[in-house]
C-alpha cells in the first residue's frame, strides 16, 4: 500500500506542513460556511482548490493504488452513466453539470488521502458551521421576517444540510474517548445541536425530522463505549424528544394538518383528474411521483432519458394528464423516482453502486478499527452518504448548484481522510515524528 507524502529533507518538510495546514483551512471553511457562504470562500470554491491540488498530486506522484481505483469507480460511476443515457436518448451537456461534480470530488478525495487533515479541523468546522447556519437563519426569519430561512439556496436544503451539520458535532462527540470529552467539547457539542435545531426549524423543512431516527441509528453505531442498554435506551429517549419536539411545533404541523385532505384526493384520483386540481405541496410530490413511475414503465431500461424530462413534463400538461404547476418543475422530488424515470434500472443500478459502495466503505472501518479518527471519519461519512440518501427521498439527489457542492465535500472529505489515516505506514505522521496523529 502506498504511503501519504512522506517528506525527507527540511525543505520538503517545510512543504508538507504547508499543505498540511491548507488543507486543514479549507476543510475547516468548508464545514463551517457549509450553508451559509457563497462565492469566493464557499463550499464550492475549496472543492476546486482542493482538486487542482488532488490533480496535482496524482500527476506528480503517479502511485494511485486499487483502493484508489474503486473510490474512483465509485466517484465517476454517475456522471458516467448520465454521458451514455444521453448519448443514447438525448445530449444535453448542462445536464452533466451536477453529477459531473463528483468528478471533482475524485480529486478532492485524492489530496486528503494524500496530505491528510487534523480532525479538530473537521469536529471545529462543523461546531463553527452550526452556528453560523443558526445566525443566518435567525436573521432571515426575525430581522427580515422571512417566512422560511433559506440561506443562499432553497429552504430545504438549506435546513436537511443544517440538520445534518448537528448529527456531525454528535459524532465527533461520540467517537471521542471519554477523556477527552472534556466540559468545552461538552458545552460547543450542545451548542452546536441546539443552533442546528433551530436553523432546521427555521427552514421549516419537515424531510430532515423525518429521517432523524434512521441518523440517530447511525450515530449509535459509532458509541463503542456505551453499553448496549445504554445505546437503545439513549436512542429510545431522543425519538421520544424529537416526537414531543414536532408535536409542539405549530408551523410544521398546520402545514401537514392542511395537506391531509389534499393528499388523500391525489392518491385515489386518476391522472387526469389530478391534472386540474390545485395541489398542496405533499400532494404535488405524490402526482410528481406517480408521473415519475408511469415514465419508467414506459421505458424501465433506460428511462426517458437524463435530459428529456423537461419536455416530458411539458407534453404531459398539454395533453392534460399532469397538472401544470407540477410542469413547471425540474425533477421530481425524489431521487429514486426521478432516477428510475430519467434513467431507468440501469440509472437505479448507478446510484446504488454510489450509495451502497460508499456507505459499506465507511461502515466497515468504522465497525472494524480501533482507531479513534478512523471511527470518526468514517462515522461522518456514513451520516453523509446516508442523509444524502434519505433526505433525497423527498427532494432530489442533485439539488441546485450550491448542494450539489455541499454533496461532493461531505463525502470527498471525510473518504480521503479516512484513506489517509488507515493507510499503513500512518498517514498525518509527521515527518521524523513517532505516533503523532491526524
């Protein structure tokens, strides 16, 4: 297995901490403006500092091993797919914009393997991340008396990705040996899941509480120290709370209470009826669905095709089998269905392949190594893959620019370091250096 940088000489030590240190930055600023900066200093841009210098690397070193390979396989395995179905169906090069990302995040993930990180740069990015999302969205909601805190994106995923930024200052908190769960990391830990709480509730995006059991599942799996009763039992206490929690929010549940009846007419109406309905916001995602799947039936191998959708949509309202106001959208508010009706099983093959080979890539290390920053990477990476999953099931896999950028940092990040840090002469040693750690 090949080594990280391994420099011998002053002057190439001098380096190494010098990229040591600009990675650190940059995943420090990423984690901490995850949804809350733009432009020059946005999640965005450091993924393309962090690629040039993983391009870098990878020209320079040439010493990429099969592990290296299958991150790679796994990386480009959608945007892949999405050039054949169009080469296929239909070519439209902007739709390779967003899946297309995830090559960048191949080289993202090549630096970090390559060069490492510290993990108080990750755990104080997302304690510094929470924060700020919570500032932002209190702002929006009481200064400019915003409806829904949105940040610089869509309510939704402005408040799952805020959510999730909590669950990793947990899994930091959980990872760390109890010696080290000192009252500071106590106090930033409850900080931090409090302001992401509020940031989520501020959005009032329901898709994230939804799926808070299954992370809360997930963080479990990572508290090797607590007793079995004892993980079941903390487990069972904050479901409990998160249920009291959303029982007592009035906003999330006059939104769902007036949707009910919606709902239930657009599941037992036919297409064409629901075509002239005025549907609520539950209700246009069932309809989104239902269209979703007749277009898979009439396609299932290789769907309508990744670029077609539009004009899908569009036939479907003139002809008054969908309801214009769900034409007007640009995918259908669910991952699987929106990638079984552009892509059909082949497309659904791609992204289970992404899914499930990064999730048992980070489940495997986190099950098997001893290592306290190997657990703690790789339960980041497995709350990111799965929130990346399970928050896709009511919006979409690739949402707008801005999450498809937060998307490919969350997983390329906490995959090269863990790379890194398992690799077998001890990645984010110093130079010279015996048993210091990353």
């Amino acid at each position: 297995m090949n080594a990280a940088l391994t420099p011998t000489s002053p002057h190439a030590t001098d380096s190494f901490n010098a990229l040591r240190a600009f990675c650190d930055f940059t995943v420090w600023l990423t984690f901490a403006g995850l949804v809350s900066l733009r432009g020059p200093a946005s999640p965005g841009t450091m993924a393309a500092l962090l690629a040039l210098t993983g391009f870098a690397l990878l020209v320079y070193r040439r010493d990429a091993d099969r592990k290296d390979l299958g991150m790679a396989a796994l990386f480009l395995v959608l945007p892949a797919h999405d050039a054949l179905n169009m080469a296929l169906t239909g070519w439209d090069a902007g739709m390779l914009d967003k899946s297309g990302r995830l090559i960048l995040g191949f080289f993202v993930y090549f630096a970090i393997s390559r060069v490492g990180i510290h993990a108080r740069a990750l755990r104080w990015g997302v304690i510094a991340g929470c924060i700020a999302a919570a500032a932002l969205a209190a702002y929006q909601a009481q200064v400019l008396g915003l409806e829904r805190a949105s940040g610089f994106m869509n309510a939704i995923p402005f408040g799952n990705d805020a959510l999730l930024l909590g669950f990793l200052a947990l899994a930091a908190w959980i990872v760390s040996p109890r010696a080290e769960r000192t009252p500071l990391l106590h106090t930033c830990t409850l900080t931090a899941l409090a302001c992401a709480i509020y940031a989520s509730y501020a959005s009032g995006t329901r898709g994230g509480w939804v799926v808070a059991p299954a992370l809360i599942w997930i963080l479990s799996l990572g508290a090797r120290d607590m007793r079995r009763s004892l993980r079941t039992g903390v487990t069972v206490g904050i479901l409990s709370l998160l249920v009291i929690g959303l029982a007592l929010l009035p906003v999330l549940n006059e939104r769902t209470a007036n949707e009910l009846n919606n709902v239930t007419t657009v599941i037992t109406t036919s297409n064409h009826d629901a075509a002239s309905m005025t549907l609520s916001s539950i209700g246009t995602r069932l309809h989104l669905y239902r269209i979703g799947f007749d277009a898979f039936m009439s396609r299932p191998v290789l769907g309508i095709g990744v670029a077609n959708l539009g004009e899908y949509l569009a036939a479907g309202a003139e002809a008054g089998t969908i309801n214009p106001a769900a034409a007007q959208f640009t995918h259908l508010h669910s991952g699987i269905v929106d990638t079984l009706a552009r892509g059909g099983l082949l497309g659904l093959a791609a992204l289970a392949y992404f899914v499930l080979g990064l999730a048992r890539h980070f489940h495997r290390a986190l099950v098997t190594s001893d290592d306290d920053d190997v657990r703690y990477f790789a339960l980041t990476g497995l709350l990111c893959i799965a929130a990346a999953l399970l928050f896709s099931l009511s919006n979409v896999f690739f949402p707008a620019i801005v999450g498809t950028n937060i998307l490919l940092m969350t997983l390329a990040v906490p995959a090269g370091a863990l790379a890194c840090r398992t690799r077998r002469t001890g990645c984010g040693k110093r130079p010279g250096a015996k048993g210091a750690t990353a």
